[in-house]
C-alpha cells in the first residue's frame, strides 16, 4: 500500500481501481471472487456482492465493504459515487483487465480523469518479500514429491488423462490447495505441443512422456517440467534430451541480479547453433512465477527486462520437432545478487522408465 500510495501521489491520481483479482489479492490478502478495491490516500474500499461480504469482513477487517449490487446496481455506478462522495477527481484504472462494456459505464458514470495504471503493481509484484519466497519454495517442494509419486503410475497403457488428473491428486495429498491449475500431461509424437492437453491417448513403450505442472501453497505457485521415456531411450533421444540439458544449465549459469533477460535467450541457443535443432526451439524460455503463473520479467530476444534479485522465475527452453516430440526441462529459480537458487529439487537426468 505505501508504494501504491506513493506512485499515486507521483503521477497526480486522487484513486485508484484495482480490479485484476491476483492484484486485489496481492494488495488485500483476499482469497476470494467478485473483488474490486478503490484505495485513496485515506481509504481503503472493497466492492462486492453479497455472497462474499462475510468472507471480506473476516479477511480484510481494515477494508470499508461496499454492497455494490445490492446498494449501486453495478460497480462503475458504485465507483462513481464513492468519488463523487470523497471528491476524487481522476482514478487510475487497470486496462488491460477492464472490458470495454466496464470502461465505457465507469467514463459515462464518472465525471473526472480515467488514467490507464497497467504494470503497476505486476512490478511490485515480480520482486517478491521474504514470506512470499518460504511460500513459494513449500510450492516447489509439493510439485517435487508429487512428481516422485507420479514416475511410479507411468506406465505402458494408462492415459494421459488419468495420470494427469493423478498428479493434481498427488500435490493436492502432499499438502497444495485444493485447487490446482492446470497441468500439461503428453506422450508420444504429442509432447512437440507446448501446450498441449492431455488426452485420452495410452502411453506406448518408447514415448517421451513431458509433464509440466504445478501447485498453489497460499495461493503462491510452482511450475517445472521433467521428460521421462517410458522403456529404453533411443540414441536420438539421448541427443536431444543432452542438448536440452546443457541448454537449462547454460542460462542457470548466467542468471543473477542485472542480467538482460535477452542475454539469457541467447545463452539458452548456444547448444543448439549450428544443429539440426536449432529451428525446433521456442523463443520464450522463462517467466516470473507468484500469484499467477506467467508474471514478468518474460525472457525471450525481444524482452526489454532485467532479472533482479528477488525474481522467482523458471528457466525453460525446449527441443519441439513436429511428428517426433519434444523435450523441456522447467526449473524454478530464487534470483539473488550473485547467483540463483533452484526450488526444484527433482533431478535433471534422464528418467528411463
């Protein structure tokens, strides 16, 4: 609230609406939905609707609850007429995550200055405090034993669809929340898609079986992938899953705080230049984790970040040959002034199962 409060007073805002909800988490502690905050320099509200005013009440006791269905008909009506009350003349707004329909009823039900405020309080967000990092690395620490688990159900003729929903279970078991994100399963020729969705599809003997996934602990999240082959590996994917190795461990080698996250693209490719390969890589090869599981800085050639420490963020180039597979290896890193820590503690070697 205080670096809120001050970059409001720099850039000449009476208030500001926080609407994205992992942002109204982040500055509220609350853990529920349908939750908007108007914070000036003097008070704190928080709109919702009647389902949820219990839960604000016992979460945030220092928040001013308004009824914005019951008492205003829609939030704009009701934001109108808090700063119409408390005489705020221009309020910050997130854009990216307000609708259009949303914008077009707050400027029609509000006379002052709308400000677009987008990245704000993501950057307050990306370097993130001493209780936010023990949360973070517990995360890590469940997605670490879930995986354990999981490696003994992999076999010749289970699904992908079962083993995924098998790996929720596990980290829900060891100890995550009870609503993990979804988690990315694939075998076989499938595990070129890096996003792909697990499926009904039976892993097969010889199939690469890519797993990327991750838990929430207090609402903080883990992502990492491992690759394990079901059976022998073959000499090429030997090759490749090398290769990917020495890509993760190069850029792991790179990063501390000041680093261009662009500099790490390219360490990530120095491995693969001049193979056959190279076409084959992705350009996004890492991104901050907290709240939400994609969070800047974004390391890729194009990125304009710098990685600081405090940064929790994953390192994650892969190898994705159409018709074949793909291999990626997703660690989970604490940046600090000379270095990195791995919250990852599962291993990076090759898993023949």
């Amino acid at each position: 609230m205080e670096r809120l409060l001050a970059y409001m007073e720099r850039e000449h805002l009476a208030g500001m609406l926080v609407s994205k909800p992992v942002n109204v988490k982040y500055v509220s502690h609350y853990t529920g939905e349908d939750s908007w905050l108007l914070l000036t320099a003097g008070e704190k509200f928080f709109l919702t609707d009647p389902r949820y005013t219990e839960q604000v009440s016992y979460e945030c006791p220092d928040y001013t609850i308004v009824n914005w269905r019951d008492d205003y008909g829609s939030v704009p009506a009701a934001v109108a007429s808090l700063a119409k009350e408390h005489d705020l003349k221009s309020i910050g707004y997130e854009a990216q995550h307000l609708s259009a329909a949303q914008y077009q009823a707050l400027q029609d039900a509000f006379p002052g200055d709308l400000v677009a405020a987008d990245g704000v309080i993501e950057e307050f967000r990306s370097v993130k405090r001493p209780e936010e990092i023990e949360c973070l690395r517990i995360s890590c620490d469940i997605a670490c034993r879930a995986f354990e688990r999981i490696l003994k159900d992999i076999r010749v003729g289970v699904t992908e669809k079962e083993l995924a929903a098998r790996l929720s279970l596990y980290m829900v078991l060891e100890g995550s929340d009870t609503q993990p994100y979804g988690n990315i399963l694939i075998s076989g020729a499938r595990t070129s898609l890096l996003h792909g969705i697990p499926s009904q599809k039976a892993v097969e003997y010889g199939d690469l079986v890519l797993m990327d996934f991750g838990c929430q602990y207090h609402g903080y999240l883990s992502d990492m992938t491992r690759t394990v082959v079901v059976g022998k590996a073959t000499p090429r994917q030997r090759e490749v899953y090398a290769l990917e190795q020495k890509m993760v461990a190069d850029v792991e080698a790179l990063l501390k705080d000041g680093v261009a996250a662009s500099d790490a693209y390219r360490a990530s490719t120095k491995a693969i230049e001049g193979t056959e390969y190279y076409p084959y890589h992705y350009t996004g090869i890492g991104h901050g984790v907290g709240m939400f599981v994609h969070e800047v800085p974004f390391m890729s050639p194009v990125s304009k970040d710098i990685i600081r420490a405090g940064n929790v963020m994953t390192v994650e180039p892969g190898i994705y040959i159409p018709g074949w597979g793909g291999i990626r290896i997703e660690d989970q890193l604490l940046i600090t002034q000379e270095g990195n820590e791995n919250l990852i503690s599962a291993t990076k070697d090759l898993i023949e199962l």
